[in-house]
C-alpha cells in the first residue's frame, strides 16, 4: 500500500510497538533494523517529541508515544478504507484483512471456512492471529475477533455465527480407572481438565437435566492449560474429564476415543462472535467476510431436531 513518508512511518512505529522491539518489526516487515530506526527517528522529528522509550529489553511507547498510538491506528484503518473504497468495489474487496481468533477453532474452522474466502477474493491478504487472549480491538489493527463467550463490549459490533454445543467427556481407560459417571456426585469426584481462560483449581459446571432443572457441581482440575486446543489432548491421555465444544471431538467420539459423559444433561454454551470496531465496516474487504462468515456458519448448522 502506498503512503507518504508520515505514514509508511506511522505504520512502522505501529509494528515496532507490536513487536516489542525494533529488531522483532524488521523481522517481521523483512526490511533492515537500520531503515526501522531511520523511519522511527524521521517521525519522531516530525512531531518534535520522542515517542519510544529503549531499554535493554526492549521498547515501549512514551506518553506522546501512547497517544499517537491511538490516533496511529485509527487514521491507519481509515486510509485503507478510503483507499480500497476508491479503487476498488465492495464486489471485488482487496487488501490486507486482519482477523483474530481463538486457537481451538484455527485448525478445525477458520482454515477452512476463510480459506474458501480467499479463493473467492483473490485481492484480499489474511493476516491470522491465532490466541486464546482478549484482543481489544482498540488498541490493536485487528479487523475482525472471532470469540467465544458473552459480549459486553459496548463500542463493539458483535454478530453472533453460532452456538456450539458443549458436552463432557473421557477417554475410556480413564472411566476405566476411576470409575464410571453415572451421577452428578460422581462428576465432582473426577479430575478435571481445563482451560485457564475459565476459571481456577477449582470450578463449577452448570448442567440442566431433561426437566430443564439446572445443577451446580463443584469440580477440581488436575489438568490447567493456557493452550485451549491442547484439552482435547489431555482428555486422549486419560487425565479426566473435559468439556468441550462436540465438533472438536466428534471423530473421537465416533471412534471411541473418547465418550461422552452424562449425556441427558445439557449445558449452556457461550456463542461464537464476529466482533468489529464500527468505522471497520466500511472496508469492503470486511463486509465480505462476515457475509461469508454468517453464511457459512448457517450451512454449519444441523437441521431442527437432528442436533444431538
């Protein structure tokens, strides 16, 4: 994309606070350490003010740093917009599209889903941050954030795709050695692994029998992961039991590797969201996706009273 030397070294103060470092930025926008000092050191005598302050580990942005980080990023966004609004119709979106999303659905959803995307929309690039963190949209230049759970965010966008369905489940050798679930009681007697995005050593299920009666069961982790896929691993080991969203672990479950425990209860799931800063939307390239997105999630969705 093509910017005056304010904004090429706007965007490159962006990437180094990004970074961390002045070296992590010319890694990854493949140019020399010495042309990002050049252009940081040019912006800087712009505005008059130092706007990063170094140290041995690193850097990180002064005070004047902090607020044109925030201004940075917006005029960043609506240059892109306004360019591609120009050259470019909302038939044929173009550019570079940032999306976030959780790890767990990387392999099994967003290649796929997005892939099929970018075949249809040759001029768009994909830049894919795959983590299991809270991205605020604000102070990063992620387009769009794929989350699970309940949004509150009221400067947000969110557009629900889908609400998966949770279920518990263990490897059979680990029912095997410690017995199976037949009851509420014996689930608070299991090990438990989770994800450490949801809670401590010890947590509460929340499951609803067939009368639409709900049951608090206090559980303890054995298992506590920040890597959110990776539960699914530890349940294959036979460390415990895991809840988990049932298209993760359906060919498991088909196989055997796995079985679901307690299945006449239910639980309550969070929905997937496609999040976005309103002025966003105005990219072409944007608009396009969650169109894709909200289709495809709806050809996900089995028919009524198949789902189960």
């Amino acid at each position: 994309m093509v910017r005056d030397d304010a904004f090429d070294g706007l965007a490159i103060f962006l990437k180094v606070i990004e970074a961390g470092s002045i070296t992590g930025a010319a890694e990854q926008l493949g140019i020399a350490k010495s042309t990002v000092s050049t252009r940081i050191a040019g912006l800087e005598a712009k505005v008059g003010v130092r706007l990063l302050s170094r140290s041995r580990t690193g850097v990180a942005p002064t005070e004047a740093g902090r607020r044109m980080l925030a201004h940075g990023r917006r005029l960043l966004a609506e240059a892109d917009a306004a360019l591609e609004d120009v050259r470019g119709d909302a038939s044929a979106p173009s550019g570079l599209l940032r999306v976030s999303a959780p790890s767990g659905m990387v392999d099994a959803l967003v290649i796929p889903l997005i892939a099929e995307f970018l075949h249809r929309y040759p001029r768009v690039r994909l830049d894919l941050v795959a983590t299991d963190a809270f991205i605020d949209l604000r102070r990063t230049d992620v387009d769009v954030a794929l989350r699970f759970g309940w949004v509150r965010d009221g400067d947000v966008i969110a557009r629900e795709l889908a609400a998966f369905d949770d279920l518990l489940c263990a490897a059979p050798d680990h029912l095997a050695r410690s017995g199976p679930v037949a009851t509420l009681e014996d689930l608070a007697h299991h090990p438990w692994i989770a994800f450490s995005g949801f809670g401590g050593q010890t947590q509460t299920q929340r499951l609803i029998d067939r009368d639409d009666r709900p049951h608090e069961v206090p559980v303890t982790v054995r298992v506590r992961t920040s890597h959110a896929p990776s539960v699914r691993d530890w349940a294959l080991a036979g460390l415990g039991i895991v809840r988990v969203p049932r298209f993760l672990v359906e060919t498991d479950l088909a196989a055997g590797r796995l079985v679901a425990v307690l299945p006449d209860y239910r639980l309550e799931s969070p929905s997937l969201y496609a999040v976005h800063l309103r002025e966003r939307y105005r990219r072409p390239a944007v608009k396009a996706l969650l169109a894709h997105l909200e289709q495809a999630f709806q050809a996900l969705r089995p028919p009524p009273g198949t789902a189960g």
